[in-house]
C-alpha cells in the first residue's frame, strides 16, 4: 500500500550556490513540518553539500540527479555512488535528457540502478513508454525502484500529459514492474494542474523541474498536495 505522496523537485542544471542557499532559505520553513507529502529536493552535484547541510533534522530529503556508473576510479568529472553515500536518499536516473544530451541508454540506466540499491539510494528511473518500461523491467531485478513516466512532449514544454493517459501508463508500468512499484508523473505539473494527476489512482507523486526553480511556487505545489 502506497499511501504518500512523493514531490520530486528536479532542478536540472540551474542554481548557483548562492541560489540554492536563498531558495532553502525562502523554501524549507514552509515545507519542514509538512507530513502528508515526502518531499526530495534534487539540485545539481555542487549543491549537494550544502542542501544535505541545510535539511539535516528536517522532514525533507535530498536526491541527486545522476551518478556515475563507476563506483570509483580514474573517470575524470564522474560522481559515483561512493561520494553520493550518506548524502542523498534518492538518485532520479535516465531522465529523458540524459538520454537526448549525453546518449544514455537503458543498459546504461540498468548498471547505475543496480549500483544505487547497492548503495542503499534509491533509484527514481525515468521512462516515457510501455516500450520502454517492458525493456527496463527485464535489465532490473530489483523492485526497490521508484519509477517516473516522463513523456519528452511535455518537458518543459506547458503542454503536460493528459491525467487520463498519465493514469494508464502507471497501469502498464504496474503491469511490468509490479503493483507495489509508485510511480510519479512528471511534465509541466504546475499548481494549477497538480491535482488532477494526484486524483489518479496510480500516480503516487510528482517530478517538478520548471515549477521547482521558483521557491514560492514550488511551496505553492506542496500545499496543493497537503491540502494546506
Ligand atoms: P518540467 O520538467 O516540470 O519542467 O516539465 C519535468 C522533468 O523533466 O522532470
């Protein structure tokens, strides 16, 4: 039984430091003492640190948005599992762009999954149809997995997913990674739309990218969420 919902604040490449540390700042008092939703806050590697820091003691957890398929050696720029250990829960894998911009595939995808359960984080994999799912499913053994469907149309586009289908693609996910398997939606959830993929049967949370680089709209998500 799946009975919270998770947020996931995807913030891509974006944030300096310096903004990571006004957005905590203007952000966290309004979501540590919330209970109804899991929150994960995935900002860039630089971030980490810091945002790891800054949550420690609250309710919130921190996710990176990729980790290197190496556990650890001579991989110039990779962060592997090893660095991300005891400062992330979470870890979101093979997100769509990682697939567009850096030729990601679902072998690929596999190791790094297989690697993170290793490493007790776990995995938010990112897929964006049943083909996909089907394919994934058989490279992954392990169910401990949180899956994202993602369809690339509605990244970052304003034209989200409609519920309905979101609905049914978490159905044929189900169907190949098992019905305790949550899955979450992400593409152009904003404030306004959260809801209605939340009100879905088998969506158990959401993927934020545009709508989580602004503090107050990404509270504004989460007390949508919490019926705050
Ligand atoms: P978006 O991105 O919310 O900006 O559409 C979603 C995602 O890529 O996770």
């Amino acid at each position: 039984m799946i009975n919270q919902h998770l947020l996931v604040a995807n913030y891509k490449a974006n944030l300096t430091i310096r903004e990571m540390e006004e957005w905590l700042k203007r952000a966290t008092p309004k979501l540590n003492y919330i209970k109804e939703v899991a929150i994960a806050l995935c900002p860039n590697f630089i971030n980490l640190p810091l945002t790891s820091e800054k949550l420690r003691g609250t309710n919130l957890f921190v996710g990176a948005q990729d980790v290197s398929q190496f556990r650890h050696g001579a991989y110039t720029g990779e962060i592997t599992v090893e660095m991300l250990k005891g400062l992330v829960r979470y870890c979101i894998v093979g997100h769509s762009e990682r697939k567009k911009y850096f030729g990601e595939n679902n072998h690929l995808i596999a190791q790094k999954v297989k690697l993170l359960q290793e490493y007790k984080i776990k995995p938010i994999v990112c897929l964006e149809n049943s083909r996909e799912a089907e394919e994934l499913s058989d490279l992954i053994k392990s169910r401990e997995i949180v899956i994202a469907y993602e369809p690339t149309f509605a990244i970052g586009t304003g034209e989200p997913e409609t519920p309905t289908n979101a609905q049914k693609m978490a159905v044929s996910i189900k169907h190949y990674f098992g019905e305790a398997t949550p899955v979450i939606y992400g593409g152009s959830v904003t404030p306004d739309n959260i809801a209605s993929f939340l009100d879905q049967k088998d969506i158990h949370g959401i993927l934020v990218g545009g709508s989580s680089l602004n503090p107050e709209e990404f509270v504004a998500l989460v007390h949508q969420v919490a019926g705050i």
